[in-house]
C-alpha cells in the first residue's frame, strides 16, 4: 500500500468521525435550543477536531514511511488524486444543490450553513474513498 493510499484510508476515516460528531453537534444543540442550532457552536469544534486530527494523524504516518511521505506523487498517483478529486466534486456539488433547494422550501439560513458544510464533508469523505478504489484497482 502506497503512502497516498494510507493516507487516504486515514483521512477517509477522520473525516467520517469529525462529520459524524458535527452531526451529533448540530442535532444536540438544536434540540436544546428549540431551533437550527448557530452555526458557530458546532462548526468551530468541528474544525478543530479536523485540523488537530489531520496533523497529529498525518504526522505520525510520515514519522513511520518518512521516505515515502517526502516523494513526490508520480504520474499515476497523481491520476487517481485528479480524477478522485473530479468525481468527489459532482458529489458535493450535488449536496449543494440540494442545500439550496432546502433553503428555497424552508428559509433556514443556519440550516443552509450547516447542509452545505455536510455537503463539503460528504465530498472530502468521497475524494478519499474514491483514491482508495482507484488506487485499489491500479487505474489512472
């Protein structure tokens, strides 16, 4: 398993644990508040936990393969990065959409904040799925 791969099944895991709390986030503080919980109290612990956990998780992973983390990604690494990257824009693109559409029903401007930040979630976790699928599957 590649460096970029190991990579990607951490960050797919990171970022599948930090939605799942920023979920849980905004669930429980709306329901104590009675209303669409403010985007601030769930969002900056969220962003937090990502940042802290992508450096600490990042940094032990280059301080086990340091050789492998400092290489430049070749041209079939990189393949799969852009087309992983491609693919998971439609995906939150689509999230998006229906974000909007939402709003357009509800007029919830703190719902809107918090379905397009899921939306921005749901296509990171997808980017580094679809690097795992593609570099499983050796295509460029």
């Amino acid at each position: 398993m590649t460096f970029r791969e190991k990579s990607a099944w951490v960050m797919a895991v990171l970022m599948i644990v930090t939605g799942l709390v920023y979920g849980w986030l905004v669930m429980t503080l709306s329901a104590a508040l009675g209303q669409t919980a403010p985007p601030l109290a769930a969002a900056v612990p969220y962003v937090l936990l990502v940042v802290v956990g992508s450096v600490v998780l990042q940094t032990v992973l280059s301080l086990l393969t340091p050789k492998e983390a400092q290489a430049p990604a070749d041209e079939r690494e990189q393949a799969v990065m852009d087309r992983a990257g491609s693919w998971a824009g439609l995906v939150t693109g689509a999230g998006v959409v229906c974000a909007l559409g939402w709003f357009l029903v509800q007029e919830d401007g703190r719902m809107l904040f918090h379905m397009v930040l899921g939306a921005l979630i749901v296509g990171q976790v997808a980017t580094h799925l679809f690097e795992i699928v593609l570099f499983r599957r050796g295509s460029h």
